[in-house]
C-alpha cells in the first residue's frame, strides 16, 4: 500500500470506533509507523532536490563544455524524477533557456563573457538560495579562466564620452567572494585581456 492508502485505512479504522482496546492500540502503531514512513519519505526527497539542484547548476556553468543535446539529456533525467519542487523547476526553465538561446546561435559554445557572466549569476543565485557550499564549488571553477586569484578587476561605475570613472580596483578573487555575499550579479563583462595561455589577465566590468 502507497502512504496514502494506508492512511485512509487507519482513518477508516479510527473512525468506525470499534472501541476495543487492544484494536485501538494497534491502530496508535499504525499511526506511528506511518510518520515514520512520511518522515523517512520527506528526508529522501530533500536530499534527492539537493542533487538536482547541485547537477541543476553544474549544468547552468557548463564546466563540461556539453552540447546543447547533453544538456537536454542530463535536464531531462532530473525533469523525470518529478520533484515537484519550485526552485528546482525554476532552474529547468533557466536551463530550457540555455539550451534554446545554444540552439538558436548554433551548436557553438557559449562565448568567454557569456560563460563569466553566467558564472557570476550563478554564484550569487547558490548563495541566495543558501547553498555556501556550491557557491564556493562556482567560485573555484570560475577561477579557472583567470591566470591567476589576484588579476585586477576594474569596474566602471560611469562612463561619459572618454571620461571613464573607475570603483575601487579589487582581484577577481575577492570579486567572485563579493558575490556570494551580496548575493547578487550587478556587473556585466565590459572586456578582458588573454596572456599567451589564454587565461583573463585582466577584467573589466561595468555596472548593469
């Protein structure tokens, strides 16, 4: 018998009040047997929703650089599990959308400044959703395109004609770290420099 069907037995049985005491206690186990199971049932589907959200937003960055069809198979294994859980319904639609915008630009990769900001958008979204320990995970695979923790990042705070007003230099380190604390991307990808093994040596971004 489902959960369901077992609780509409002792519910049946509860509410024709056979009044026989041993009947009784046999339908308090039954009770409890049964929150039990629903509790057993509950701590299943919350670690089942943290691996798809992890593997959710492992497929947002694309760290496998997959295709637009892999996408779409992996999304398609987690749409099969029908967690009925909105933010991990949330995240299929952003990963439908990623798929879609691959498809529409051809099987071609995402470009650098489309992965970074990606990158960025999904560190702050781990760290609003209260998931420190995947926003870490993003923040270390998204230093992977930068040569090294401590390459300047400029951000361009106004910009008239050629004047351009610059905030306070900081590294890409403790940008990525700014994220996941203000939990928030408010910074697109103005441009970026590549040294000879085609890592950013230099970032600059400017506010959205």
């Amino acid at each position: 018998m489902t959960l369901e069907e077992q609780d509409r037995a002792i519910a049946d049985a509860i509410n024709k009040n056979f009044g026989d005491d041993e009947l009784n206690q046999l339908i308090l186990q039954a009770q409890q047997k049964s929150k039990r199971a629903y509790a057993d049932y509950q701590k299943a589907q919350e670690a089942k929703v943290a691996v798809a959200r992890n593997k959710l937003y492992d497929l947002l960055v694309n760290k496998q650089n997959l295709s637009a069809d892999e996408l779409e198979e992996e999304m398609d294994k987690i749409k099969a599990e029908n967690l009925g859980n909105p933010e991990i319904d949330a995240l299929i639609t952003k990963l439908e959308n990623k798929i879609s915008d691959m498809r529409k630009y051809g099987s071609v990769e995402m470009t650098l400044k489309g992965k970074l900001e990606s990158s960025f958008q999904s560190i702050a979204e781990a760290s609003r959703a209260g998931n420190l320990s995947m926003a870490n995970s993003l923040i270390e695979s998204a230093l992977n395109y930068f040569a090294a923790p401590d390459i300047p990042v400029l951000i361009i705070i106004s910009r008239e004609g050629s004047t351009v007003d610059y905030d306070k230099p900081t590294t890409i380190q403790n940008y990525l770290n700014l994220l996941k604390d203000q939990k928030e991307s408010r910074n697109s990808v103005e441009s970026y420099q590549l040294d000879a093994a085609g890592k950013i040596k230099l970032l600059d971004l400017i506010k959205k």
